[in-house]
C-alpha cells in the first residue's frame, strides 16, 4: 500500500522508470505552479486576506504537479533534461 497518491510506481511509468527525470520535471512543474501561485496570490490579497487565500490554495505544488504528471498533462522532451532517451 502506497501513502503517496500518485503512487511512485506508477509516476516512474511516465518517465521510463528515470527517477532523475522524473524528479527533474516534476521540480520544474512545482516552481512554474508557485510562480504562479505567488502572482495569483498577489492580486486575490486585494479582495480577500490572506488566510482564506491560505485555505483555498492548500495544496503544495509539488504535490500539483506529481498529479499532473500521472494524468498526462504535463509534456517534456527528455533530452532537455539531460537523459539517454531515445
């Protein structure tokens, strides 16, 4: 039984079973999704305070983008990531 959801298995399918590649693009999904985050949190402070913007976004981005990845939404060229693949 996994804690994780999605489970790592799984997640490792998505990139040919390469942990670094795996760990790299979920890395750059994550800071592209608090980048966004952080933008979006700037301009809802003007209408909300910031612990009901705390509560709306409780998610981590890395966590996002874990799940992003398993549902396919995330494409990436493994060669911009420095892998073998090919």
């Amino acid at each position: 039984m996994s804690l994780m959801q999605p489970p790592v298995d799984e997640l490792l399918e998505k990139t040919n079973n390469d942990k670094y590649l795996l760990c790299s693009v979920a890395a750059e999904r994550a800071r592209d999704i608090n980048d966004m985050m952080r933008g979006q949190r700037d301009r809802a402070i003007a209408l909300q305070s910031a612990t009901q913007i705390a509560q709306l976004a409780g998610r981590k981005p890395l966590s996002l983008a874990m799940e992003e990845i398993y549902r396919n939404e995330v494409g990436f060229d493994p060669q911009q990531f420095g892998t073998d693949e090919s």
